[in-house]
C-alpha cells in the first residue's frame, strides 16, 4: 500500500472537536461535537447547528499527527475545512469535511459565510425565506485545490493548499512547506486528473506572513475549467 493510500483511508475514530462557523459575516458561531471517521482528507461528524455544503468551518480536535500537514508539535490541530456533504439525521445533521488547511480560502475574511466551490461544483440554488431568497448563497468562490509534493533527501513532503490565481502555464498558491527558488515540485489537481512538474520561480512573504510560491508548470498547461475557475 502507498503511503498515499495510508493517508487517504478513512478510519474510525472518535475525537472531540470544536466547530467554528458563520450565518453572516461578523457573525460567529460555535459548537462541541464528535467525530466519527477520519482521514488526511478529512472527517465526518455530526451537528446540531444548520450548514450548508460549500460553507467553510474551522476545527479545532486532537488529531493523530500521521494525519496532519501542519501543528505536527501542537496538542490540537486546528484547520479550515470545506462542507462537502450534508446528511439530515434525527437529531441534526451528519456533516462531511474536507481539511483546507493552515489558511482559509481566498476572499474568505470578505465573506466568511460564504459559499466556496471546487472546480466541477454545481451551483446551489439560492434558499428561499419569508423575506424571498437569502443573498448569502448567490455569493460563491470557486476555488482550485492542488496537492504539492517534494523531495528532500528521499523522503517525501508533501501538501494540499489552494491556488489565488492560475493560469495556462502557471499558479501561485499558498506554502508551508519549505521551498527554494528553482526547485522542482510535482502538483497535482485534488480529486482531478491535471498533474505536472512544476517549477518554483519565486517565493514570497504576503501581508498575512503567510508564504507564495509563483510556480510555472513544466509538463502540461492547465486545462480550461481550472483557467475558467481560478479568473
């Protein structure tokens, strides 16, 4: 088994985990729960509070470092992750994540109660109300997730982030990882087929201390949709 398959099964386990989320911006709320299975990718757990898929929640939960890509010292991981699926149950509702990471998606501090995309996503529908359709889910990002992998002195290190912006022959997406100038890294699409070397031209430090790569893909162009997406 590959070590990616290792990471990627969902297992069962049972963890305490604190959920963070946003009805309207500037307005948060917070919920204790369990969860029930985990992954690399993500995790399943329950809650009492209404969320909508493509809403982003941060998580705070004791996770096995095996799991992480980041707070691999730290007693709890804490990580912005995407709704991906949304299960009405009797007491609430069953929710599936996807782990984002460090950070959260672009535009997230404008719209923390927004609804985020991936590449491929339907458009929700706009949920109607007493007043007529709420606004809040006419508002969407689509965002490009990408898997960054390198190699240091044959042991792998790799990362799932997301792209600020892309193009036919380049991306410039969020680190932590520690990378050179000129270096080589191997991207990959997240849950899609588009893969390539790509070649580190600069990196840097922006206002949120947080660093950029500017990446230039060496084998293949990025394919319409992920242009489309990432405009």
């Amino acid at each position: 088994m590959s070590r990616r398959e290792r990471q990627d099964a969902r297992i069962d386990l049972t963890l305490p985990v604190k959920v963070v989320g946003y009805d309207t911006p500037g307005s948060a709320w917070e919920e204790m729960s369990t969860v029930e299975d985990v992954s690399a990718r993500g995790a399943g757990f329950c809650l009492r509070r209404v969320v909508h898929t493509g809403q982003i929640l941060h998580l705070t939960l004791p996770l096995p470092k095996r799991f992480r890509t980041h707070d691999l010292s730290e007693q709890s991981y804490r990580v912005y992750a995407l709704v991906r699926t949304v299960q009405e149950i009797r007491d609430g509702r069953r929710v599936g994540v996807l782990f984002l990471g460090r950070q959260p998606p672009r535009n997230f501090d404008k719209d923390p109660a927004g609804i985020y995309l991936l590449p491929g996503d339907a458009a929700p529908a706009p949920t109607a109300g007493p007043a007529g359709p709420q606004r809040r889910h006419e508002r969407r990002t689509v965002m490009v997730t990408l898997r960054l992998r390198r190699m240091v002195g044959g042991a792998p290190a790799e990362e799932l982030t997301f792209a600020e912006n892309i193009g036919r022959g380049g991306v410039r997406v969020l680190t932590t990882l520690p990378v050179g100038k000129d270096e080589v890294l191997m991207l990959e699409e997240f849950e899609g087929p588009f893969r390539t070397r790509a070649a580190v031209r600069n990196v840097w430090i922006g206002p949120d201390q947080v660093a950029r790569l500017n990446l230039e893909f060496l084998d293949d162009q990025a394919p319409d949709r992920l242009v489309a997406s990432g405009a």
